[in-house]
C-alpha cells in the first residue's frame, strides 16, 4: 500500500509556498510578516495569561503560520474546478458573501479546513470571488468579457491531472503533492502582461475596476495574502512607520478586553506596470495587490451574529456615513458598549461558542453527581473549562471595506441586494456550509466528549 500524504500536510506546505512567493512579488508583504511578528512577541511577553491560554487551546504553534489569502475567479468552470483543487488540500467551501450590495459586482466563499483538528494543524483559508458578469449593464461589453474569460485555461495540465488523481486514488503520494504544490502555485502567480489590449482593458476597467482584474489577465493572480495578528491596533500603528499607506479604518468590531468575530486591516493595493500583448508599446498599471492583517476573536452564536450586525448597521448609518467618516472608531465603541465584553456573559447570554474541556476529573465532587451536574455548575466547580471558539470566517461588510479600499477608485458603484446563493453553489458544483452550524456542532461535540468522561468515571 502506498502512504499518502495527509490533506492538512499538503495545505500547510501550500500555504508556506504562496506565502514564500507572494513574498518575493510584493515585498511589502514580508515586511507585514516582520511587523506582526514583532507585535505578536510582545503580545505574549506582556500578557502570560494569554499565552498561556493559547497553549493550552493548542492555538500557539498555529500562529506563525495563520493566514488567509483572496483570489477573483471568471467562470464556473474555474470555481468548480477551484473547488476539486481545494479539497486536495482538505479544504471545503464555507460560507456565502453576497458583495453586490456594498457595490463589487462578486459573490463569494471561503475555502478552508473544517475540523478542529485540521484547523490547528493549518487554519489557511481562501476567499474566493466569483465574478458576476450578470451584474453588468452593457449587454456587449458582457458577452465581450465572457468571450475573453472562454478562451483561458488557469490552471497547468499536470495540476488538473493531478487532481484527478487525488479523486480517483484517494489520495497523493509525497511525491505527487510535491508536485502538485508546485502547479497548483502557477494559477495564483501574477502575470505583469494582461491578455487584452490596452483599449478592452480601458474599457473594461471603466466598466468596473474589478472586472479589469478578473478579465484581463492570465489567472486569478492572489491579491493578498493576511497573517494574524494579536494585536491589530499595535499592527495598523506601526504600519506607517514601515512605509506601509495602511487603510483609513480597521473593519469590524472595536477593541475589545474579549474579542470576537474578525477586525482586518491592510496596506493598499501597490500600482503596478501591465503590458499589453503583441509587442504593443503601451503601458499601464494595475491595482490590486496588498498585504492584510487580521485579529481572531471568539464565534459567535446566531444570536450573538444578529446583535453584532445590529449595533454594526447602527453606527453606519448614524449619519449615512459608513466608515468614511470622523471619530468612526469612537462611535463604534460607543455603539459596541451594549455588548457584554466578559466571556462568562457571553457564555451564559448564548452570545458565542466555546469547547468545553475536562481539565479536573478528579475533583472533590462526587462522581455520579458530575455525571448530571449543570455545565455552569461544572465550570464553577472548576472541573470544566470553556475555551473560545476561534472565528475561522469572514464577514460580509468588512470584506467590502476591504475591496473597496484596494480597488483604488473612489468611485462607488450601487447594484440592488442580489443573494444568489443557489446559483453561486450550481456553478461551485457543491453546497457551501454553514459556518454557524459548523461552530455549534464543534461547541456540541465537546459537551457530549465532556458528558461521556464524566458518565466513564461514574461507574
Ligand atoms: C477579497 C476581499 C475580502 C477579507 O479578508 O475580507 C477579504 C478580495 O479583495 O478579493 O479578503
Ligand atoms: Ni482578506
């Protein structure tokens, strides 16, 4: 029998590869990584609890190698074979992101490991966009794009033979996922030359930014790739300091004593050259490649989600402003004070998602009492802890923040809300999870593990 290689290995080498590469393509990237490397050190060395915590949630080896990455896909054809490219890596379609709304004309989802277990060996996710050409109003210039999207092909023979291979064998040998690392890398390269000339670039762009992005060149070139910081207030600080033109606001919840859900920032997309094909002399250049940097806070419960997107519309709409607009951060603390910032409120208010965790069997309680005591009870009595569920997912308005800022235009296009959720998984060729049910199924599992223990050493 021949040993394959485990997915979550294939990924975390994978992960390891674009982050080498996006390295040497935009250098500003590694200088992100230094930064954040600097900012998570002292983190750790100034609050041992913290560092103790994440040791003990098996969360501190992850953290150097944390990290999302974006790409922006044309066709159906190249999302559904995205998908068989991912799972070769464990990794499995979660989520739906309707971006419409918020003016970029894409629907999206996150590839990622989905069990505990894969998620701390790698937690290395991809948010992948899916162009909606239906969303663009020139029927011509629509079948235009389309017509150029038919005619490339992003992915090598060796990758798609490859994957393949995986589906029909199981499995890839070390060899092969060697091998497969090395193509698969290829479709997420950048191409300095687009595949159009300089006018259906013009045009194109003029259309929208994002379809010149999508349309033009060769693959769906990786826009950003985004380590996870412990502190992201210290991050964005330190930012300008290393010639980085970090974004005006940072998305997402405020500063918190408990965080939760996901706060991003980033540098902004670089100006590229672009060359147009045919030994044509003319020039342009490209926006759409930056660094990001993200801070993980606890899952939140449905209930929990509906309130954070409450207080959330509230302060953006306080004045029409969105997160343009002066003392943003100011509001938003404001706003976020009527979330309760302790995790046993958040625990017993139904609010986030925890892993329940023997941690003292043998506690002076007696056992068969345990065995149907009350899990606050438990906890009180010390013989079980709850860890935060770290967030793994994305979120909808910072994700058009983050779009938005990195398009490089001040313009604001308006599409109707537009879900398409049945569409976008018939051109995925699968059904996206739901992350919230994933969370409470984890949270779920460790009650049942933790009531089993307790019933094991009651007899
Ligand atoms: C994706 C932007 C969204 C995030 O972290 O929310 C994103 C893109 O620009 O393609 O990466
Ligand atoms: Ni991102």
């Amino acid at each position: 029998m021949t040993a394959f290689v485990h997915p979550d290995e294939v990924r975390a080498r994978f992960s390891r590869a674009m982050s080498d590469m996006y390295r040497e393509e935009v250098p500003q990237y590694g200088s992100l990584i230094d930064l954040v490397a600097d900012v998570n050190t002292q983190v750790l060395q100034a609050q041992p609890q913290l560092a103790a915590a994440m040791q003990q949630a098996d969360e501190l080896a992850r953290l150097d190698v944390e990290r999302h990455g974006a790409i922006r896909v044309g066709t159906q054809q190249e999302l559904s074979t995205l998908r068989r490219l991912f799972a070769v890596m464990g990794m499995e379609a979660v989520g739906y992101y309707d971006l419409s709304v918020a003016g970029v004309p894409v629907h999206s989802t996150a590839f990622r490991p989905v069990s505990t277990q894969s998620l701390n060996r790698n937690p290395f996710r991809v948010f992948t966009s899916l162009l909606r050409l239906d969303l663009i109003a020139d029927a011509a210039l629509r079948d235009e794009a389309a017509a150029i999207l038919a005619k490339r092909n992003i992915f090598t023979a060796r990758a798609l033979a490859l994957i393949a291979q995986h589906e029909a064998a199981g499995g890839l040998t070390d060899a092969e996922a060697t091998e497969f690392v090395s193509e698969a890398l290829e479709t997420f390269r950048w191409h300095s030359e687009a595949t159009v000339d300089a006018a259906t670039y013009d045009k194109l762009h003029k259309a929208h930014r994002l379809i010149a992005d999508v349309v033009c060149f060769k693959g769906p070139h990786i826009n950003h790739l985004t380590p996870r910081t412990l502190d992201i207030d210290a991050a964005q600080a330190g930012m300008p300091r290393h010639g980085m033109d970090a974004k005006d606001v940072v998305e997402g919840p405020p500063r918190r004593d408990c965080p939760i859900l996901l706060r991003q920032t980033s540098f902004k997309a670089l100006q590229e050259k672009v060359n147009f094909p045919g030994g044509s002399s003319d020039q342009g250049t490209h926006t759409a490649r930056f660094g990001e940097i993200e801070q993980r806070g606890v899952a939140l419960t449905r209930k929990g989600r509906a309130l954070y997107d409450e207080l959330l519309a509230n302060v953006r709409s306080m004045g029409n402003a969105g997160s343009a607009s002066a003392n943003y951060q100011d509001r938003l603390q404001m706003a976020f004070a009527a979330f309760p910032d302790t995790h046993e409120a958040m625990r017993k208010q139904g609010l986030a998602f925890y892993r329940y965790v023997l941690q003292n069997a043998d506690a002076d309680v007696a056992p068969d009492a345990m065995a149907d005591a009350d899990i606050e009870e438990l906890i009180t009595g010390g013989m079980v802890r709850a860890e935060p569920i770290v967030y793994e997912d994305f979120l909808p308005v910072s994700a058009a923040g983050i779009f938005q800022s990195n398009l490089g235009g001040e313009e604001q296009k308006h599409y109707a809300a537009n879900q398409a959720q049945q569409a976008f998984e018939a051109d995925l060729g699968a059904k996206v999870h739901d992350e919230i049910a994933l969370y409470q199924s984890m949270q779920d599992e460790s009650l049942r593990a933790v009531r089993a223990a307790l019933s094991a050493s009651a007899t």
